[in-house]
C-alpha cells in the first residue's frame, strides 16, 4: 500500500455506505476503487450521488473485488449477520477493514476476527463515531483526568422511532441484524459508556420487549462494573420521537450531564450544574478521516479498535442471556 495513495473497496453502498463515501471521498489520496452490494439499483444510486465513482469497479458479490485485486483497504456496511464472513475474508485477502457497528455476530466471532488480523498485521477498527465527537471527548477526557473522582453510576437513555422508522428493513429481521434496537442504535449507548469511562464489565441484568416482532425494541439493563460502580441503559425503539439521546455520569467528586447535543458539569464546591460551552470542546472528527490516518502512519491507533467492539459484544449477548431468563444475572464473559 502506497500511503499517499490508499484504495478503498465499499462493502455495501445502502444509505450508510454512502455517507462513508461522502466522507471517504473529501480525504486527500484516497481513491474508492471498488463498490460491492447484491442491490444493482444501490449501486446504481450509488453513482448518480457520486459522479467520481464512474471509474470505480461495481460489484454484487464483494469476492470477486477480492479476487481481481489491486484493493488496499474495506470499509464493510452490510448487514450486522454478514460482517463477520465479509470481514474475514477481507482480512484473508490481505486489505485493512474499517467495520460498521456493531462489529461482528457474538463474542466468539469477535475474538476470532481480531485473532485473524493479529496474524494478517492488518489494521481491524470499529465505526464508533462518538469516539470523535466533540461532547464525548470533553467527557471521556475529564473522567480519565481524575476530575470526576471514582465513578459511582451512570444513567444512559436512547429513544428514537425505530419500531416504525426500520419496519420491514433486515434492521428488523433477527437472520441478518442479530438482535434489535439494542444491538442497532443501543450499540453506540453501550460503547459510549464503556469508552468514558474506562470500566470493566463484571454482571448484567436486562429485561426486554419485542413489541411483537422478532428483536428487541425496548430495554431496560443494569451493569455492574468491577470498578464498583453501575450504569442502567434504558434503550426504547417504540418512541414516537425521532431521536433523544442522555448520558449522566456522577463521580464522587463531579457530575457530567450529555442532553441531546447539549453538555453540563458541576464539581465539589459548587454543586450548581453549568453548561460547557461548545467551543471548549475537542474538535469532532469521524471514523473515515480516523482510520485513513490509522493507514497512513499519522496515528497508532484507531479511536476505535476492534476491542470495542469485542467489549460491546460480551455485554450485549450477556443483556440477550439475562432477558432470556427474565432478568437474572449474568456474568460477563
């Protein structure tokens, strides 16, 4: 791979994939040599939105990108059930892989994945984009700085209309997506916690509804952490609003309030919470940008690495276990 010159095979140019070329596209030297997905009509939108793809090779069956070659690098946005085949195979074919959330299928798979870029010296990531958002860093930044003091709970609450928004999409059929809300949007709630606070995972207690389908569209679990402190995640697909998302996080020292695009604080000694003004924010970035700069040296690791989302994967099916059995308890690992 020539690092001022880094190409891109896109596995699956559905709406996703194409906000991953729209960003792919504005980095200097990288070129998006091949688009694969079984929808011709997606690869054919695909192109009347990015005009610079004329030249791109098009593919329904992402293997034979692989096999005619001259690809550097994959940025995998299928179906969650298919990231782990496409994944390895893309591993094996010697590319680097940029994964959508959330991951792959089960902490086994997991494992396995990051076992195989291990062996194949291949950059493995995970497109956990609060990683490089502005209100998250700020946060992740003063829990890790001591400011907080030791964690004691975390309240972290989603909503947003996907019961009704995702009916009738592989979002909503548990052969392709392996779980629902929670293992969809949740996925970044969970990641997000995990992320600022730097705790380890140690029990997990869910309670879920399908609401009559065939994932999860409501949850409701408890995390214990080694660490000695909890989050509860309340996850809620049958919302009518279209998105709120509310991180609350108290130390024995501060307090760390995330409303929707709004962020707040107070520390000992003056109990009040204040806003954070945005420009004292980190600058945002995303994922795209990130993960060029993981291949072209500029950086050593991804915001993201592949042990996020392996970390997300042992909470989640831990949740799946849990709900199964009404609420118990279940350990991690």
């Amino acid at each position: 791979m020539d690092n001022n010159h880094i190409r891109f095979l896109m596995i699956g140019v559905g709406g996703m994939g194409r906000e991953h070329i729209r960003k792919l596209l504005a980095i200097p030297n990288v070129q998006i040599a091949a688009l694969a997905d079984p929808s011709t009509a997606s690869l054919h939108q695909a192109e009347e939105d990015f005009p610079e793809l004329a030249g791109a090779r098009k593919y329904t069956d992402y293997k034979e990108a692989l096999q005619d070659g001259g690809l550097d690098a994959a940025v995998i946005v299928s179906p969650h059930r298919l990231h782990f085949e496409q994944g390895m195979d893309c591993l094996q074919a010697g590319l680097h892989v940029l994964m959508e959330k959330p991951f792959v299928d089960g902490a086994d798979n997991a494992e396995q994945i990051i076992r195989q870029a291990e062996a194949s010296g291949k950059h493995l990531a995970v497109s956990y984009q609060r990683h490089l958002l502005g209100p998250y860093m700020y946060m992740q930044e003063a829990v890790r700085s001591g400011k907080l003091g030791k964690m004691q709970f975390v309240s972290a609450y989603q909503s947003q209309s996907w019961l009704t928004d995702q009916k009738g999409t592989w979002r909503q059929s548990l052969a392709l997506s392996c779980g629902g809300q929670l293992n969809d949007s949740g996925s970044h709630l969970l990641d997000v916690v995990l992320w600022i606070t730097g705790m380890t995972p140690q029990k997990v207690s869910a309670v879920m509804d399908t609401r009559g389908t065939e994932v999860d569209i409501d949850s409701a679990v408890t995390i214990q952490f080694e660490e000695g402190a909890i989050a509860s995640f309340h996850v809620v697909g049958s919302a009518s609003i279209k998105w709120q998302e509310d991180l609350s996080i108290h130390g024995e020292k501060g307090t760390l309030l995330y409303r929707n695009g709004k962020l707040y604080e107070a520390y000992e000694g003056d109990p009040s919470v204040k806003e954070v003004a945005e420009e004292r924010w980190p600058a945002s970035t995303d994922s795209d940008q990130n993960f060029v700069d993981l291949l072209t040296g500029r950086i050593q690791e991804a915001a993201a690495p592949a042990a996020s989302g392996l970390s997300i994967a042992r909470v989640t099916e831990a949740a799946m276990v849990s709900a199964a059995g009404n609420g118990i308890l279940t350990p991690i690992g």
